[in-house]
C-alpha cells in the first residue's frame, strides 16, 4: 500500500503505539510510586497482573511502531512516535488526581520539539544497513558496560538523597540505550536470517546468540524503565525517548557510515536539537516537585503547649474559669 492510503495507515498505527506506550509508562510508574523496593521487589512486580498489562501494551506499541514503519517513512512515523510523552504527562497527571503544571507542558514542548529536531537529522541515510556480527558482539558488550555505569550511578545519586529530582534518570538513560541497541541487533538478526549479513551468512548458533542479545536488551530495557519511574513519570519517560534514537544515531554514525543530513547544518541542528530536550528534561525534573500537596497543619494546631483560652463575652464569668484547669488540659 503505497501513496495517501498507506500514509493514512501509517498515521493511525503510530497513534496506536504511541497511545499503547503511554498507558505502559503511566501503569509503569504507578507500580513503581507502590513498591518498596528490597530484594522481593522483582518478585513481587511479576506477581502483579499490572505489570503484565504494561507488558502487554509496550509489546503491542512496539508492533504497532514496527508496522507503521512498513506502511510510512521514518521521518513521518518517529516524530509522530515522540508524542509519548505528551499523551502520557496529562494521563499520569489524572490518574494522580493533580494538574499539569506549566512548568511541565513547557518541558514537554521542548523535549519534543528537540526530540523531534533530533530524529530529522540522525535518521539512517541508508535503510537495511546492518551490523556484521563481530559489531554486533563488540556493541553488545560495551553497551552492557555503559549500562552498568549508568545504573549505578542513579543507584549512588538515590543514596545521596536524590529521591525526586533527577534520581531515577541514569536508570531511564540505560533503558533508552537498550532499547536502541537492540533496534540495531534486530536489523542484524534480520538481515541474518534473510542470509544477507554483511560478511557472510553465520552459523545457526551464532544467529541464536544474537536473538539472545536481543532478548536480554529487550528485558532490560524494560525492567530499567521500570525502575526509573520511581522518581516520577515525565523526566524519565523523556530520557528514554531520547536516550533511544542517540544510541540508534550513534551506531550508525560510528560503524553504518551513516552521517547527519544536511552535512554541517545537520551537526548544528543536532546540538541545539540537544540542548533544547535538556533543558526540557530539566524542567520536567523541576515541575514534577511543584505539584500540589495536602496543605500542611496551622501552625496554631502545631506548637506542643495547652490551647489558647477563647475569649469570653460574658464579663459576669468568674476569672478562674475564663483560664483551663490543669485537669481539662489535653
């Protein structure tokens, strides 16, 4: 289905995944804003018929995606996916019974806008190119090392007391890498059993490694995302929205030789494109600490002596009863 109709289809199954990605990352952060975390904390999650929902609905927006993408172009369909974050703030926002702050829908324009800005220049120049499989096993490994720093710092900044702004955003970090990563293992897997990898067609463990790689990314990635909620909902999720087309941008840059459009505007608008989701997360980070609270108690009602006599009208009372006894006191 090409011209207009498969545009059209495009459009809808787009909005299909990005609305299936939003309702994950919303039923995501309100399992992960319920647990108290420990060593039961994994075990206790898979026990949750939630989680499975929001597995279901990220499995369902990533074939949704996949199909967009056969019906449309990818300028078209990851712009388009991009409105995550703006579909899932309002949502999380009324689950939580609280308003959008500005602070917020003006984070959330930026991030996009950036994010937007910044798949129009890193796209692939050349589609079905892929990894040999000695790439691949070389950005696999040092995708897990980078993984590993960026949990563990999240881990370190929570511990220093980061508990609402920012914790959270190296685990959201990994997550996006992960995903992205295991965009690119699939193409090689794909071109793999097509028997058109670039090198040579592997042996059938060597292709099983690699739908193994690509499983322990995919379960990662979500696990991490999982993870990174507990901070809130908005920064994380925009973190991962970026966090996954730089990983996509850079392999491809370093090893597809594929560059950025429009040669050295393209590197222009790709570092504005950056700075600007930035300070879009920055805000978002900010904004999720404004929301509104329960209004604390009067100070009155506070302070740890006896209550203040009312004054009484009746100048005919005698003084001792207009001052507690010790008895009434409490």
């Amino acid at each position: 289905m090409n011209g207009p109709d498969g545009t059209v289809v495009a459009v809808l199954l787009s909005l299909v995944s990005t609305a299936g990605y939003a309702f994950a990352a919303v039923a995501q952060s309100r399992l992960a804003s319920s647990s108290t975390g420990g060593r039961g904390a994994l075990r206790a999650l898979l026990a949750r018929g939630q989680w499975w929902w929001a597995v279901g609905l990220n499995a369902a927006g990533a074939l949704a995606h996949v199909a967009a993408l056969h019906y449309g172009p990818l300028t078209l369909v990851q712009p388009l996916g991009a409105l995550t974050l703006v579909a899932a703030l309002p949502l999380g926002a009324y689950c939580a019974r609280r308003r959008v702050t500005r602070a917020e829908w003006r984070g959330a324009l930026l991030t996009l806008a950036g994010l937007v800005a910044l798949v129009s220049v890193t796209g692939p120049a050349a589609p079905g190119d892929a990894l040999t499989l000695r790439e691949a096993l070389f950005v696999a490994g040092a995708t897990a090392l980078l993984i590993a720093a960026l949990a563990s710092g999240s881990r370190y900044g929570a511990l220093r007391g980061g508990r609402r702004r920012g914790q959270g955003l190296g685990h959201a970090a990994a997550s996006g890498v992960a995903s992205g990563v295991g965009s690119a293992l699939t193409q090689t897997l794909t071109a793999a059993l097509a028997r058109e990898l670039p090198g040579g067609a592997p042996a059938w463990w060597q292709t099983a490694l690699v739908a193994v790689l690509i499983s322990a990314f995919a379960v990662g990635g979500l696990l991490l995302s999982q993870a990174s909620y507990r901070g809130g909902l908005a920064a994380p999720l925009a973190v991962v929205n970026l966090s996954n087309p730089a990983a996509a941008a850079v392999i491809g840059v370093a090893l597809l030789g594929e560059t950025f459009r429009a040669g050295a505007w393209g590197w222009l608008v790709a570092g504005v494109a950056s700075l600007a989701a930035a300070r879009g997360v920055v805000l978002l980070t900010a904004g999720a600490g404004t929301a509104p609270e329960t209004p604390a108690p009067s100070p009155v009602v506070a302070t740890s002596g006896p209550p203040l006599p009312t004054p009484r009208t009746d100048d005919s009372a005698p003084a001792a009863a207009q001052a507690p006894t010790p008895a009434a006191v409490g």
